[in-house]
C-alpha cells in the first residue's frame, strides 16, 4: 500500500474510531503476541490486550496496515520487544496512529528487552550486509521462563503508573502469575534435562535464549545469514556438520517454509521440531500454555519424533 492510500484509509477510519466509547480501563497494544499474552494475564479484566502481529507471523516483517494503527490510536500503552526487532513496520504505525502518548520516549511506550541481559550483542558494528543481525543484541527472548517474570514485572509497574487506582490488582495478578511460571518451570526443566549438551541444528537465530536456558548447543543454522534464505551450497555444508556432530534435532519456528528444514532432517537424520513462535492469545492460549506446547514438541524430538 502506498503512504498516500495508507494516509488515507487510516484518516477515514479515526473518524469512524474516535466516535467509539471506551471499555477498559487501560487499553494496551503490544507489538507481538507473547507480549500480549502476559500482559493480559497482568491486566486481568482492568485492561483490555491487543497484539499486533498474529502468531503465526515473522515478528521481524508485520505489514504496517491502517488497522494496525487504529489499535494503536487510542492504546494507553504500547509494548514492544526492542533490540530493533520491529524497527522496520513499528515506527510507520505509531506515526500513523496520531496518539503522543506511545511514540517513543512517550510515558505510554515500553520496549521490554530493558528486563533482561541481551544475548548475542555483535563485538563490532554491524550492517546490512550481514543479514538481520541486531546490534543491541538478539531479541527473542521470551523463549526463556526466567526472561519471562523479569518482564511481566516491568510490565506491570508501568501499567500500576498508568492505571494506578487498579495498581493492586496488577500486583496481585502478577504474583500469581510469577507463581505459576516458576511451578510451570520446574517441570519442563525436568522433562528437557535430557536436552543438556546436545547439537542441534536451527533455521534462524531464535534460539540463543532458549539454549541458554536448556543447556543443548546450536552447532549451525540453515540460514547463510540471519534473514537470508538457505542456499544448496551452505545446506550441503549445514548437513555436513550435523552429521559430523550427530546433531539430534532440527529446530524451525512455525512461520518459516519447512521444505529445507525437512530436506535436511530427513538426510541427517534428525527430527524436525516445528516451533510454535506465538501464543495465540486471540484463541485464549495463556503464555504457559503456549510454553507447555513448545516443551512437548522438544520432549517428542528428544525421543526421536517430529512435528
């Protein structure tokens, strides 16, 4: 869509918008769908969650849509991943939202990466050239629980600032939450612990956290750079370490073509574990259910079954 049919399409729809009564007491857009399922597991039935990337979409490339914009119109709060993971449709849409509150620096504007300690941070500058590398450090993060609650704490004491007549409740949803992620925790640990040290293979860059987290190791990724689609030449050499390395698995997000991924599993051999990338908090799905998902997939690729 051109700027100017975008311009004007999201003119004609505030309109319509700014007509609308308000629900919620605090209304909050958040950039990717993990983000919006823990926030609306912290904002309970006070706050009215709403993500913008569906979770079966490459958070790195989100059409920047006029009715993107329209929820981001009258958020009270925009939550974003950070690390420039949605450098390249974010910045459209919170200029064609007209709402001060959510630009960047704005009191209603949080990147989230501020909770955690970024991993994979280059050494030297970076540029394009080098495919999606992302200079502050990698920003899928919420792979990891422990990532998880230091977010869902910042996250709430911004919205007890924004909304604090319901700040209490926030707190005590967070708690609960805390509670149930760290119990949640334990339990994948134990069903993952045969995870430690084990080779695997990756399509892209995602799972720096959730390696850190379960101890296995990313011996090569299909990719040839980060965003670049894989080519014969580098799969050859990919197939060729993972065989060396016995690699155990196959590790892919479920917004990527398969058609290499499954190429590679079946000639190494090794599982194709499909990630699920999102929680599909439309649907209902809670963080840890999504989390649960994703640990039996890993559990039935450590048994030797694929996606």
């Amino acid at each position: 869509m051109s700027p100017f049919r975008f311009l004007a399409a999201l003119s004609a729809a505030l309109l319509c918008l700014l007509s609308l009564p308000a629900h919620a007491d605090l209304r909050v857009v958040a950039t990717v769908p993990d983000l919006a399922a823990i926030a609306k597991t912290i904002g309970g039935d006070k706050a009215q969650v709403i993500p913008l990337a569906l979770p079966t979409q490459d958070p790195h490339f989100v059409d920047a849509k006029p009715n993107l914009a329209l929820e981001l119109n009258r958020a009270d709060l925009l939550l974003a991943i950070g690390l420039q993971l949605e450098i390249g449709w974010l910045p459209t849409l919170q200029n064609g939202a007209r709402n001060p509150r959510i630009v960047s620096g704005g009191q209603g504007y949080m990147e989230v990466s501020q909770f955690i300690r970024p991993l994979e941070i280059p050494p030297v500058s970076v540029d394009r050239s080098q495919g999606d590398v992302h200079p502050g450090g990698n920003p899928h993060f919420l792979y990891d629980p422990r990532n998880v609650v230091r977010v869902a704490q910042g996250i709430t004491e911004r919205m007890a600032t924004l909304d604090a007549k319901n700040a209490d409740t926030y707190r005590a949803n967070l708690a609960k939450f805390t509670a149930e992620v760290e119990k949640a925790r334990a339990g994948w640990e134990q069903r993952l612990a045969g995870l430690k040290g084990v080779p695997v293979v990756a399509y892209h860059r995602t799972t720096a956290y959730l390696a850190d987290w379960l101890g296995f190791e990313t011996i090569a990724y299909l990719e040839p750079k980060p965003g670049i689609p894989p080519n014969p030449a580098h799969v050859a050499q990919v197939l060729g370490q993972g065989r060396q390395r016995k690699a155990r698995m196959v590790l892919q997000e479920d917004y990527y073509p398969n058609t290499t991924a499954r190429l590679v599993s079946s000639k190494m051999p090794a599982p194709l574990v499909v990630m699920p990338a999102g929680t599909n908090v439309r649907g209902g799905q809670t963080y840890i259910q999504r989390m649960d998902e994703l640990v039996q997939r890993l559990e039935n690729g450590l048994k030797g079954q694929g996606t």
